[in-house]
C-alpha cells in the first residue's frame, strides 16, 4: 500500500512539472548576422605548380683533344658571352698551324715557277720551236699546283680553328656552374660536358594545366595571350614582385594526365647579390585575368560543404532560415563568387551558422565584422 502511494505521488509530480515545462513560453529567434549576395569585381585565377627553366643552356665541351692548363672562371658566378672559361694546351696547336702556314708557302712558291714556264712555253708556240705537247704539260702543273695551295690553305684555315678551339668561351650570358675538370686534365670532345651556363632573364615558368581549363582559359581570354598575367609565389610563400605572360600552349595533349603544357616569360632582374628565380625551382604559378569579371558573391565564411556539395543559409519568408545549394565559381580566401542558387540582394548568413537549422526562425541583423572585397581582389582557383 505503501508503495502504491509513493509511485502516485511520483506519477503526479513528473505531470505538473510536465505541465509547467509546457507552459513556459518558447525560447528567443537565434541572432544571426546577414550580408547581402551582391556583384563584386573578381579577379579570376587559378594555381599551379609549376617548375621555373632558364630560357637558354649551354653545355661546354672541348672540341679538341688536349691538356687543361687554366681554369679561368669562378665557379657559381654570372658571366657574360665571350668570356674566356678555359684554356687548353696550345703548343702543339700553334706548331701545326706553322707547318700549314709553311706548306701554304712552299705550294705558292712552286706556283710561281711553274708560271714562269707556262709562260715561256707559250711565247714558244708562237715559234717553229714551240711544242703544244709542253705547253699543255706547263699548264696541267700549274692547275695543280693552284689546286695544292687550296687544300693547302684549307689545312691551315683547320689548324687556326683547332687553335681557337683551345681557349673556351662563354656562348651566353649567364650563371655558370661546377666546373667537372680542373688543371692538369686530359679533355676531348669524348669528355662530354665540362660545365652548363643557364641564362638569368628572363625565366620560363612551365606548368601543366587540365585540358578543360585551358578550353576555359581560351574562352576567357578571347584567345588573347595578353589577357592573362602570371604572378609567381616562391617556396617560402612570399608572392614574387614581377609578373610575366603566357607565351607558350603545347601543341599536343599528355595522355596519361589529360593535361597540356602552358609556359611564360617572367623577369628575373638582380636584386641585391642574387636573384630570386633559379632555374629547376618548384614554384606556384598564378594565372589569372588582366582585367576583374563582375561576379555574384557572398563572403567565403558564409559558404558550407557536405556529402552533397556547397550550401549557405539565406534568410527567407518570415525570417525563416533557407538550406540553400550553390555552386561555386572562383574564390579567394575572403569571398566566394556564386555562378548559381542565388541571386543579387538575398540576405545570406555570416555569423551564428552554427544555431541555424533549416526552417528555424531566426532573428537577422547586420555581421559582428562587416567584410569589404578589396579592389581587384585575386582568386585563388581553390574550391571550399
């Protein structure tokens, strides 16, 4: 009996308290803050990585077999084109072009004389003594000799360019890098490269780029390379202060990755004691319009991701809340430009996304920090 009474008393309290709970009036619209989608000017681009190449290289090599004797460059420095790099053993060089030089004159000297018989031969045959037969034996040495003294001269002309060939010069200007021989060495042209040279500036910067975005790009641009602009950021994040132009499409597609080759010219001036490109260095390439499209966006907080894809809530009839699906065109780490699900002058939520539910009332008033686009504000091609 006891216990009877007790699970009433118990019974009849969870009832008022249930009662009172439902008596209560219900708790407050959530405070949200709320932008307008409104068209901002965008600067539309993309990122790549890409690989920084000097424009020129040049391989050194030896184009005559001989003995190092001088090493006249330091390695790691920039040098100009006819800067003399290397000088070989030049001895034997210069004593072959002096047993040339020799040969050349001893076949002229030869073509003197045998002038002279032609010569005289040929006031003979204005004589009874004059014979044809020697006249035409005069002339057929003559020729000869005169042939002798071209092939003579050919040697020697070889023997000058073997010379030459024993003091190395720069073809370009450039930086210069680790010599692979010093003095004393035995080099030929079998040695193979002796040092590279890489141009300085301007630089290549070389990135692959999917086939669809480029078609894109195209469309963009009008076909007009000077439409879009490269901007380089370095290996440290730092954002490079030159900018360069697409100067080079492949002209085929890499099959296996669906992608073309794109490639600009980018200044690379000397600031300081160096400068900032180097060739072979893994860089992000940004390529992105000259001129900003007008786009429709929204501040990039404002924009969630799920299974299904990107959505914001916009504040419909009544102050209701709206789970509404978007896509994203490009955006930057502040804005998203929105190509559908929305059009100018909804009012989009910013802040208090995490109280909101679909259909909830809310109560909508202006963002805790109002967020402005810059001028010209750069996309980063990156989706949410």
């Amino acid at each position: 009996m006891v216990g009877f009474a007790a699970r009433l008393i118990l019974a009849l309290a969870l009832l008022v308290g249930g009662s009172a709970l439902a008596q209560q009036p219900g708790g407050a619209p959530p405070a949200v803050g709320v932008v307008a989608a409104s068209r901002q000017p965008i600067t539309q681009s993309t990122e790549y990585i890409a690989r920084i190449q000097a424009t020129n290289r040049a391989n050194i090599v030896a184009r005559v077999a001989a003995n190092l004797d001088e090493v006249l460059f330091t390695e790691g420095t920039e040098v100009k084109k006819g800067d003399l790099l290397y000088r070989l053993e030049q001895g034997p060089f210069r004593a072959d072009v002096q047993a040339r030089e020799a040969s050349v004159a001893q076949f002229k000297a030869q073509l003197k004389n045998a002038q002279a018989v032609l010569d005289r031969t040929e006031q003979l045959l204005k004589t009874p003594a004059g014979q044809k037969a020697a006249y035409d034996a005069a002339s057929a040495a003559e020729a000869a000799l005169r042939a002798q003294i071209l092939g003579a001269e050919a040697q020697l002309q070889q023997a000058r360019i073997n010379l030459d060939y024993t003091e190395i010069k720069a073809p370009i200007d450039g930086k210069i890098g680790r010599t692979a021989v010093t003095v004393g060495n035995y080099v030929s042209p079998s040695t193979g490269t002796l040092v590279s040279i890489v141009s300085q500036d301007p630089m290549y910067v070389v990135f692959p780029v999917p086939t669809r975005t480029v078609i894109e790009l195209q469309r963009r641009s009008g076909g007009k390379s000077s439409a879009l602009v490269i901007r380089i950021r370095l290996p440290d994040g730092s954002l490079y202060d030159q900018t360069g132009r697409l100067d080079f499409v492949d002209n085929s597609v890499t099959g296996n990755t669906d992608t073309m080759i794109l490639r600009g010219a980018v200044p690379n001036p000397r600031q300081g004691t160096g400068r900032a490109l180097v060739d072979g260095q893994l860089v992000t390439a940004i390529l992105q319009d000259v001129e900003p499209t007008d786009a429709l966006a929204v501040p990039r907080a404002a924009v969630l991701a799920d299974q299904e894809g990107d959505y914001v809530f916009v504040v419909g009839k009544d102050n209701k809340a709206e789970k509404r699906r978007v896509k994203l065109g490009q955006s930057t780490p502040a804005f998203a430009s929105i190509t559908s699900g929305l059009t100018d002058g909804e009012s989009v939520i910013v802040d208090g996304i995490q109280r909101v539910r679909p259909g909830q009332p809310v109560s909508p008033g202006p963002p805790a920090a109002q967020v402005q686009p810059p001028p010209g504000t750069s996309s980063s091609g990156v989706r949410p």
